[in-house]
C-alpha cells in the first residue's frame, strides 16, 4: 500500500512546560516497583524539563529499612534504568536527588501515621511546602488502613496548604470493593482532594484523540452511526505476567485491563464534545458514555464475550511457556490473559454500531490502538474497473503504541489510462513529524495533580460506572462450566472464537502487526 507522510505545516517550537505548584509529595508504598520504575523517573524528567520548583521535595515512605542516601541510591538506580545510559544526565540526578527523603514505617500501622505527621510538620518548619501531594503506591487492600492512619493523625485536613491523594489501581476488585473505598474515601477526603489514577489517560496519544476529534472540523462530522461501520479498540502484549502471578490470578485480563484502560479508551473514542475542557466537563461526558452501554445480561455475555488463556508458543522467536505454568499459577487455572467484548453503547450517535475491544498478554506483538471502520460508499461506482471488483472502505486508525501517530486509508485512482483504484494510506507520526514523542504518561499525571487538575483522572462514579459493566460478565462466567483453556497460542493472533466474534456481523480485526505503517523504523 501507497503511504503518504505527513508533517507540520508550521515549524513547531518545544511547547512550554507549566510548572507545579509548591508542595511535598509523599509516596505511600515508597519500596515498591511502581516508585522505582516510573514515579521517580517522572518526577526527574519533570524536575530536568524545569516543571518542578524549588521547593519541591519527596518523602518516600516504606516497609524497608534504609536512610534517605540508601533510597536515593535505590531510586536513582531504577531512574537509570528506565533510560539509555547515554541519556542519564548525572548531573541533573545530583541536584534532583537531596529532594528526596525517606522514612521506614508500616502503613498497616496508625502510629505510622502520626510519625509522618510530625516529619512533615518538622520539613514544613524547616520550610518546606503545606501543600501535599500522597500517592497511594500499594496495594487495594492497604487502602482502608491509610485512610484511617491519615484521618486520624489528621493529614487528610487542608489548613495551611492543600492536600491531595492520588490513588493507584486497581481501584477496587470488583463494584461492591470500589463502592466501599468511595464511602471510605469520602468519610475522610473532600471529592476535589481525589485523584483516580489511570495511566492510560496521561498517554500522549491517548490525550490526542480528543485534539483529533474536537480540534479538527474534518473528522467529527462523520464520527457517528451515519457513517461509521464499527469501532475496534485493540491493548495486547507480547509480556506474559512476569513475577505478578499472585496479583494476576485474581484479577485476570477483564479486571485488569479491561475494566479501566479500555473502557477508558472507549470513552474517549465515542463521548460527546465537552462544553469546556475542564474536569467536570469531560468527565461528565465520560460517564454519560459508561451508562449508555447496557450491562449485559448473562445469556448475551457467552455471544458477546470471549475469554482466552495462552498455552505455550513462540514470541520473538523465543519458546514461552502456557500460563498455566508460570510461577505461581495453578496448573488448572481458569483466569483469562485474554478477552474480547462487543459493547453495544445504546446513544443517539452509536446506535447500532459495535465497539469491538480485546486485550490479552502474550499475543503477537505489543499493540495499542484504535481502528474506525468508515462504511463502504453508498454506490460502487468503479467496481466495473476495479480488477478486486472492490473499493475499501476508509479506515482511521489512531496508534496508541507504539509508532504514535494517526494513519488515515483512501482509495486513489492508480496510475494508467484505466480507472483502477488502490488503497493508499496518510500516515502521521508523532517521532517524525515533532522529532519527539512527548512525556511519559506519569509525567503528565503527576504533573497535572501537583496543579490540581482532575481532568484525566477518574471520577467516583466513573469508577463505579465501569465495575457496572465489568461485573455482569465476571458473574456469568462464574456460572458457566470452566472454560477449554488454553485456547490460543502465545505469539498468535488470540482465540478463533474472538475471530467469530466479528465475523458474524461481516466484520474483521486488524491483525496484530505493530509493523504496520511503522514510523520511519
Ligand atoms: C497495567 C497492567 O495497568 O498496564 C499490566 O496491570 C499491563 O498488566 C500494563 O501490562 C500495560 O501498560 P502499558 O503502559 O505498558 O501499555
């Protein structure tokens, strides 16, 4: 296929970094991977962009027992590590790092609680910010205990500064779990105080779909069951679960990719324009879109959903083993690394057009993106020249990951005194277009916290509003005799069933191919 780039038409300056407000930002769960592998490295890309001020500083607090040279050391380690070596700059890590503090302590603990209170209170004499950014890097199941240690040692009160908390997933395991730590939340926290993290949204790409969507008159007037066939959203892995077996057993690929990085990838495919872009705005219009789907009933669950689980195969030339025999999973599990749904989003504009969404570990080639099938023309007026008797259909395809960019396919008269036709495709890249592809997702996140804006971070009831769609699935397979797992491969494509999925409404997924309309690689 013909592949045409596109590049901007202004040259384009490196756009301006607004700075954080001054505060403290405390991570909760400081020892763990997360903080190692991409809080801290956000905080000193931010830090090296110069969006961080002065006053900034960190307190890690965890269960192991190491001074604040030790957990720099650590950190610094795992900031490395998340770079090429060449791109480390030792000398921005040597001013970033005094910012860094750490205590010891057991969150599980109240007296934990008061201990941070007075290190705080001690930085804030010592003049140090009151405001306070926590970040709650731990496990659900820690939740209820910080939320009482801060509520008692008072931390949760905005006195002299503002106090915020951002919340990691899972959110919740399941609607009644994410009900109860709302309620608990909002006994101790004002809602402007909570901050439901979801990485996805901090994506570039992700946050460009709505620039495509509302910044361009060319494509919104035709993003609507009018003119649109079907919607496929695609998040697979090549990784299998890696040393989270104990955490993946339980939540499997519904809970854990789909009831929040997907959902969320739909909302923003299919809501209505915002008044404003501002929190309340857009997050109105999210949730809107999460109640007009209809949770299934179990009967249209086994039509309208597949679930897989991969057995052993090939990735990258390499022989992986089935997930059942992993370390730590049970030999005869029945948790899906798979699943494919069609959602049905009963609205004015999607009426009848199918959202097709599937995620699973261990497929093919690591892909995220989201394909809009435009219908066919209403008349195939070259069909008599055209040799495959056929024009297709136009596709919008919007690269997530990786190759960011945005590819547009149209049919154009071939060359030659016949009127043959062939598909032809725009492709926009992030990388060659802009020469960078933007600020890791934590980046941004943290970076909009530490200004108090919500906007990509859920609301509670959007929260709420995707366990509602998740849990009638997850019920209905609870009834349903145990699956014939495994039932796809590792290195395919994902279970035949997810392809009969499709096919029975004349549809088809794209193939999982990150090669396609590679930019420039
Ligand atoms: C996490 C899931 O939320 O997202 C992981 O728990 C998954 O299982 C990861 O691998 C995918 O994120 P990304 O940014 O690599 O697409």
């Amino acid at each position: 296929m013909a592949v045409v780039e596109v590049s901007p038409i202004k040259a384009v300056n490196t756009p301006l970094t607004s700075k954080a407000e001054p505060c403290v930002v405390i991570i909760l769960g400081a020892s763990g991977d997360l903080t190692r592998r991409k809080l801290i490295p956000a905080l000193f890309d931010l830090n090296t962009i110069g969006a961080l001020p002065e006053e900034f500083q960190l307190l890690g607090v965890g269960q192991e027992e190491v001074t604040d040279v030790e957990f720099r050391a650590l950190v610094r380690e795992g900031t490395a590590s998340s770079r090429d070596v060449n791109e480390f700059q030792e000398d921005g890590w040597n001013g970033f790092a005094p910012r860094l503090m750490y205590m010891q302590g057991n969150l599980m603990e109240s007296a934990t609680y008061v201990k941070i209170a007075k290190r705080l209170e001690d930085m804030s004499r010592a003049g140090a910010s009151a405001n306070r950014l926590f970040y709650f890097s731990t496990p659900p199941s820690l939740a209820p205990s910080i939320i009482k240690g801060m509520n008692e040692a008072a931390l949760a009160k905005e006195e002299k500064g503002w106090t915020r908390i951002i919340v990691e997933k899972p959110f919740g395991h399941d609607l009644a779990s994410a009900q109860d730590l709302n309620t608990q939340i909002a006994q101790a926290f004002n809602e402007h105080q909570v901050y439901r993290i979801d990485h996805y949204l901090g994506k570039e790409t992700v946050r460009n779909i709505l620039v495509f969507r509302f910044g361009n008159s060319l494509f919104e007037p035709v993003w609507n069951r009018n003119y649109i066939d079907y919607v496929e959203i695609t998040a697979v892995e090549t990784l299998g679960i890696g040393s989270r077996a104990g955490y993946y057993e339980e939540a499997g690929a519904l809970r854990d990719m789909m009831a929040n990085h997907l959902l969320q990838l739909l909302t923003l495919t299919a809501m209505e324009p915002p008044v404003a872009f501002d929190a309340d705005s857009v997050r109105e219009e999210k949730v809107q879109i999460l109640r007009s789907i209809r949770p299934m009933k179990p009967e249209e669950v086994a039509k309208r959903v597949v679930r897989g689980q991969y057995g052993t195969g090939r990735i990258e030339g390499t022989e992986v083993p089935a997930y059942r025999n992993e370390n730590g999973v049970a030999n005869d599990s029945i948790t899906e690394t798979y699943v494919a749904v069609e959602f049905l989003i009963e609205n004015w504009r999607w009426a009848g057009v199918p959202f097709y969404v599937r995620t699973g570990k261990r497929l093919a080639e690591p892909l995220t993106e989201i394909a809009i099938h435009l219908k066919r023309t209403p008349q195939a007026l070259f069909a008599r020249y055209d040799r495959d008797q056929r024009i297709e259909p136009n596709v919008i395809v919007l690269r997530i990951q990786p190759s960011e960019g945005i590819t547009v396919s149209f049919d154009a008269k071939l060359p030659g005194t016949e009127m043959d036709t062939g598909t032809v495709e725009m492709n926009f890249c992030y990388q060659t277009a802009f020469g960078m592809t933007g600020p890791a997702a934590y980046e941004t996140l943290l970076l909009d916290a530490m200004q108090g804006d919500a906007t990509l971070f859920k609301r509670r009831d959007e929260v709420e509003a995707e366990w509602r769609l998740i849990m009638p699935i997850k019920e209905a397979w609870g009834k349903e005799p145990a699956p014939d797992f495994p039932n796809y491969a590792a290195g395919s494509n994902g279970p035949v069933a997810a392809d009969e999925l499709l096919a029975r409404n004349g549809h088809k997924w794209r193939f999982i191919n990150s090669n396609t309309s590679r930019c420039g690689e």
